[in-house]
C-alpha cells in the first residue's frame, strides 16, 4: 500500500465570475449607444409600387419621410378607411402641417448639410394622385424640391 495515490483527480480552479456584471453592463451600453431606434411605426397601408430605374439613398439620416395610403385596420375605426398622410408619428390633420413638420425636421439636420435632405414619399400603390399632388405642392411652398418616391425593384421578365 503506497502513502500517495497518483491517479487522484487534480481539482480544478473555479472561474470567476466577478468581472461578469461589468462586460454585460459594457455591451448594453454599447448596443444602446450604437443602436438607431425605429422614427415613427407606419399607421398606414403600403403596399409599395415597383419600379425598373432605382436609385438607392446614401445618408439616410437626410431622408424625410411622408407616408400616405389608408389607415391600417386597427385606425380605421378613429380616422377612417380615407387615404391618410402619416407625418412622423401622427396622422395630419391637412397639408397644411407639412410646411412645419420640414421645418422641424431640418432644424435637426447641422446647418451645412441641410442642402441635401431629401424628402421621401411612401406612397401606397392604391392611393390616387390628387393626394400626392396636394403633398407635393406644400413641398414646394417649403422650399423642399428634394423629392423621391419609395419603390422596389420590378421582377426581370425573361424575353
């Protein structure tokens, strides 16, 4: 009989777990810094037109957006199932707001980079142009000329 046993098992350290709370703590004030929330949640119908001559947005934090299409099912029964427009989160009451919803949201924008903003209508494909046209016309007495609609890419036919 041997004093020592050699084939015992070495016992192994624990892992600290101490500095555990600081790197959680660390990666949700990252993903909370560098996260981009959502604007505004669409209250509106869109159903996107297609297009074959797209063009994509480089700074999209220059983009504007007006929504107009008919208020989804759970709105209908407070604003109606008319065409709406959306400007930001709330439904205008006429185009007459869009003059001052351009205003606010260029007085966000540093005064250099105003120039570039764009405004970006999403318009549902349903929607008449007599609305649009009335949103375009209040673009202009706001001196925003900038205009671009929304579409995705037409499926290729094959010849």
């Amino acid at each position: 009989m041997t004093k020592f046993k050699k084939n015992q098992e070495k016992a192994k350290p624990k892992i600290s777990t101490a500095s555990l709370p600081d790197i959680v703590f660390m990666l949700l004030f990252f993903f909370m810094v560098s996260t981009k929330m959502r604007d505004a949640s669409v209250m509106v119908e869109n159903k996107v037109p297609k297009a074959t001559e797209l063009v994509k947005l480089e700074h999209k934090n220059l983009v504007n957006t007006i929504h107009i299409g008919k208020p989804l099912k759970k709105y209908a029964t407070l604003y109606g199932t008319a065409p709406r427009i959306q400007l930001g989160d709330k439904f205008a009451t006429g185009v007459e707001e869009i003059g001052f919803f351009i205003r606010t949201f260029a007085a966000k924008i540093p005064e250099k980079q105003r120039p570039a903003i764009f405004t970006s209508l999403k318009v549902d494909s349903d929607v008449t142009m007599g609305i649009v046209s009335d949103v375009k016309t209040e673009l202009r007495k706001a001196g925003q000329l900038k205009l671009n609609y929304s579409a995705m890419p037409r499926p290729q036919v094959a010849n």
